[in-house]
C-alpha cells in the first residue's frame, strides 16, 4: 500500500480508533501522514496554530494508545506498521 491509499481510507481507520479507543482517538485524530517507507508509518503533528513546537506524543501518549492505532490500521488495510513521528 502507498501512502496515498493509506491516505484514501484514514478516516476508516480513525472511526475504527474511536469505536474501539476514545482516548487513542483524541490523540491521533490530527495527526497527519507524513510518509509510508517500509511498514514505517511517519505521523506528523506540526501544525504551528495548535503546538508551538510540534507535538511530543512520545512522552505522553501510553504505549497501549500506540498498540490501539496499530491495531486500528491492521484491521482497515491489513497493514502491520510501525510508527514514527516527526
């Protein structure tokens, strides 16, 4: 899958998130993709009229909220990814 597709079916993806995880919903439901190179999903969440300085999901965001989007994306494209941010 490229990027674009994945692009094509994310709102999927974010319904599936907040049908099953409210929270992980809130926490990525801004994210933009950025880029979709070897299983490796590169989220982005620069936006300069929300976050000064970007936003620092790693540090707050727990590693389930991770897992919940994974899985998310797995059931909507069968894809098995990885995330990045940036």
């Amino acid at each position: 899958m490229e990027l674009l597709e994945l692009k094509g079916v994310w709102n999927d993806v974010l319904d599936e998130l907040e049908a099953t995880n409210r929270i992980a919903w809130l926490a990525f439901f801004d994210a933009r993709l950025a880029k979709l190179e070897n299983q490796v999903l590169t989220l982005d969440f620069s936006d300069a009229s929300k976050f000064q300085d970007g936003h620092d999901l790693k540090s707050t965001v727990s590693s389930s909220t991770y897992e919940a989007l994974l899985i998310a994306i797995k059931k909507v494209t069968g894809l098995s990814l990885t995330l990045e941010f940036c």
